[in-house]
C-alpha cells in the first residue's frame, strides 16, 4: 500500500460502502459510532475472523469474495439468533505490498452484501501486517427483547429441521480445488455456495416469530451443529439421513468423485443454512409460511431425551459425532 | 498452540475474563450475545486492530500488556465520546507454536482491564495464523441518546483542555527502546504509562454531563488529535505551548536526552488522554468538578474562527501540522 496514509485509505475504502442506516445516528469517522435502539429490542453482537492460507486462499476466493464472505460469517450468526444484522465493523490487516486495487475489491464485495442485507458499514480498521491478509468482521443486529432463537431450547418431541441444501458449499470448494468436470450450471451453483453464501435471516426471523425452539447457522457442517444444539439443549437429536436435502450438483459430484454425497453435508460447513428445532406444530406453521415465501426447510429427524445426535438409514444407526460416524450396532 | 481444538481453547481463554455484567443477557457461547438497553440510551461501537511488529513489540510489551492495552485503546474511544464502555469483543489470531501460556496471559490482561471498568467479554474468535500475533477489539459501550461527545462541535470562544499530562506514553517507548539512565520511580511511571494506559472513562463521561462541545482521545499525538478537532469542526485551535501539562519524567528524560519535550505530547500517542473543548462556563464548571474527584484538566489554548492548529509561546508562532511544524512567521 502507497501513496495514501492511513487515515487516507480507510476513508478511501469506507466510502465505498453504505453507512447511513435508520439507526446510524454518528457512523464512521468519530471515536466510535452512535446507534439508536428501538424500544422493546435487544442488540445483537457477534464477531469472526478469517485469515488467508487458514479460512481461505485466494486461488478460491477473489479479493471481493473474501469481503463479502467474511461479513456473510456475521450476519449468518445474526441470522441464526433471529434477528436484523444492521450495523458492520471491519478490521483488516494488510499484507506489505498489497495494492490499493485488491482492497477496493474487498471493501466492494463489503458494500454489496451490506447493501443486499440492509446493513451499513458504521466502524473499522486498516492496519498493514507482514503476515497474511486477515479480515475481521463485527455484526451488531437487533431482536425483540427475550425472543432471541438460542441453541439451548430444543425439547423432547420437537422437530428437527434444516433450511435450504447442505453440503454445496463444501462441495464447492472441493470442486475449485480439484477440478472435477461438473456441467457448468451444476459447477456454478456448487461455487457460488462456496464464494459468496447467503446468510438465512429472514427465515431466521420467521423461526423465531414462529416460535422455534432451538437454532444454529451451519458453519462447521452440520454433523457438528446438531452437537451443539444437543449438548447446548441436554438432549439427543436423532435424523435422518435420507431426509438431509442434498442439491442435484452435490449428489452428481460425490457420485463421479465415488464419494458418499452426505459428507458434505456432515463435514462441509459454511453452508450457512439454519439447522434447528421446533414443536410439531411450530414447524408446521413455519413449513407453511416457507413455502408460500419460496423458502425451502425440510424436516430431517426428531428430538428425544437423551444425549448426542443419532444417524440413522438404511438399517444403519450410529452416532454422529462432530467429525467422524461411531458406528455402534446395526438396528 | 497444542492438545486443546479450537473450540476447547476459546472457552479455556474466555473462562479468565468475566462474562456477566447486567445487560449481557446471552453471553459467550451462542452464535451471538443478545445485550439490553437502556430506555433512552444509545449504543456505541468501535473497533481497533493491533499487529506484533507494527503496535506492539513484544520485548516492550508483556503478552498481559498486550492484551491489557488492546482493550485500552477501544475503551479510550468510549471515553472520549462520554460513554460507559459495557462489552468487548476479542478477536485473536494466533502465529504456529504460540504457547497456551503466552495466549492466557493475554486474556489476564484482557481480564484484569475488563474487570476495572466494569465491562463483560461477551464474544470473540481465536484463529490461527502463519503471521505476527494480532488482536481485534470490538468494543460496545452506552451514552445517554443525544448527548455523544463528537469531534465536531468546538465554537470560537470555547477553551481546549486536555486531561492528565501528555507525552508519557511516547517516553516510556523511548525509554523502553533505549534505556536512557532515569530514576526508578520515573521509568516506572513512564513505562507504564505506554504498557497499561488508562482510558479516561469517568472524566468523559463528566465532561458529557457538563457539555463539553467536543472531546477525542490522544491516541497519534497532541497534534493529531488538535487538528482531528478543529478540522471535524470547521475552526482554528489556537494552543499555548507553556500550558501543555508535561510530568517530571517526561521533562528529565528530555532533558537527559536533549530532545525537546513537548514533542512527546506533540506526537508520542498513545497516551489515551483527552483533549476536547468547553464553553468557559461549562470548562470551570467541569475544572472544579476534576479537582474535587483529585483528576489533572488543563486549559492549553482557545478556539477562534479559522482553520488548523496554531502554536504559540516564547514569541514564535507556527502552524502544528499533524505531523511536524510548519513555522510561518514570527509574532
């Protein structure tokens, strides 16, 4: 980076995105930003970092998709609690000899899924570093005050259900490390889930007026999740494994790469889907309102007392840890 | 970093640092925390990023300081808008074959400065990285709406102040990184004034009550800040070099090493002081209020109509640039 100083280029950068926002009363450019709260709402506050060569490479992800990625991280957490994402702060740390352009580009896949999400960019930092282009994202959201979904509230009885397709992101990201042929719409899709993910909140918002009991954005693949809301709620999830909705690319591409297509939903991650829980009844509800919006959530297995999370299938039950099966008897 | 995943290790860190404070509703442990607020407050936010090798040494800062400071730096910003700083978030990346051990001295001096002010850790990511150690604080605090103390809002006639004494910060690094000869009880406090500085929370948040029209934090120098205040508000600082309130140390260490002093407050940073501007009125009224609560405030000059900073004493006048002067005239 040359020729501009520091205050400089944050400005030069941060001009590029969105910052004024109903709630923004001071944003960027004082000691801190200024935000109003409505009355009756709780805020929201989740932080992520990522760095090149661990969360990413740039061989896979353009400079604009690292941006837009990294806050697409955030606002699946705000999503994952229910809530609004409407304000974002951004510290990056620039390698020496990063050029201004590739910065650009990040800050402009930035201000595109701000804008898309209704955000604005309301703080951050620009620091040089002599390691690796490292990105750091904080989200503040809104809820109504003790309506936040949390992990924690999956009970007996209820649903287990999941939003979307799981496993094309990581589908995605082996498809651009090795190349495997796919039909190019098939390619697109699985690449695209990996580039540039679309964080659920309005179906996070919709679980919660519903009334889920439990929920969690899928990050670290689902098998992991669904042990999150397990331990985190004191109960056994048992699913399905022939209920898990697998996109036609990802289950072409296992089948050419002999792989078994339920792994990249297991391990994947990144999908940034919603997986969760509700009662019979909340779901059906929820169900009903998704598909009337275009949104697909499909119910993929059930709540018992217990602990852990149960895979079961084709006369198989084992137990789904958060990385790897433990195959303990056949049913 | 060895035997503990990543999702051990971040709740071995985060268990140091206390969790609860009463407005953290859902802390560490979900996808985010969920914070109330006040009726009629707002929220504040800043963000800051630190890199080993471009903020910090860590042969002039401990791993503890490290953390400690870090925290500072974006509590100072709170304080300088008049807030009560609440919540902190830490993102940390972490180089190959960093010690546990080193990581939770880190998170005692995170602890320890959360602890003084009062604020609560209520999230935060810990990443690996193939570069330097790096730390991102993310910072929530909470001011009375309306009242935010900006930048912007010096008027001709006001007074500037600064609090405490100024250059300390600077010194210390000096002293650090050249072991000029200087009594004990003088690198002490020069020393840690740049390893564990203190944000100013309780006179911002007095100069708020009593209206202050502008306040920023000293973080790049006495001349930056100045010129931050009179740039965001349209004026001419005029600041008189003799009232700048140096300590003993600072002066010695000058004097021992023939440099001129006031160049530490001019542009040591760091020192996480105030500076800001007051109606005369609300200045003596906020001057007896500090002397009551044992706290240094300090008139060093007036605002007139105009633009930039202007020094004078000892019959010279000079424009204070941010960085360096620019001597124009003789008066």
């Amino acid at each position: 980076v040359k020729n501009l100083d520091e205050f400089q280029l944050i400005r030069h950068l941060t001009e590029r995105v969105h910052a004024a926002e109903p709630h923004v009363q001071v944003g960027i450019g004082d000691d801190a930003a200024v935000l109003s709260v409505g009355v009756g709402e709780e805020v929201l506050a989740t932080t992520d970092a990522m760095v090149d060569g661990v969360h990413f490479r740039t061989d896979t992800l353009s400079f604009y998709d690292v941006g837009y990625k990294a806050v697409a991280a955030s606002l699946s957490d705000i999503a994952a609690m229910g809530g609004e994402p409407r304000h974002v702060l951004i510290a990056l740390a620039v390698p020496t000899g990063q050029s201004v352009d590739s910065l650009e580009q990040i800050y402009d896949g930035v201000a595109d899924i701000c804008l898309h999400y209704g955000c604005a960019l309301i703080g951050g930092d620009v620091v040089s570093t002599a390691g690796p282009l490292m990105i750091t994202t904080t989200v503040l959201g809104s809820v109504p005050a003790g309506t936040a979904l949390l992990r924690s509230g999956a009970t007996p009885g209820d649903i287990v259900f999941v939003t979307g397709t799981v496993g094309d992101s990581g589908a995605g990201l082996k498809l651009l490390l090795e190349k495997t042929p796919l039909p190019a719409d098939e390619a697109y899709l699985l690449v695209s889930a990996h580039q540039r993910p679309s964080p659920q909140v309005r179906v996070g918002q919709l679980l919660r007026q519903e009334g889920a009991s439990s929920c969690d954005d899928i990050t670290d693949g689902l098998a992991n999740e669904l042990n999150e809301i397990a331990n985190a709620s004191g109960v056994r999830l048992r699913i399905d494994r022939g209920r898990i909705p697998l996109s036609p690319p990802v289950k072409n591409l296992a089948r050419r790469r002999q792989e078994a297509a339920l792994d990249y939903a297991w391990y994947g991650g990144e999908d940034y889907q919603l997986v969760g829980t509700a009662s019979p009844f909340v779901f059906a509800r929820a169900l009903s309102r998704c598909e009337s919006m275009g949104i697909k959530i499909t119910q993929i297995g059930k709540v018992e007392a217990g602990e852990g999370v149960i895979a079961v299938g084709d006369g198989d039950l084992a137990v789904l840890e958060p990385k790897g099966y433990n195959h303990m008897r056949k049913e």
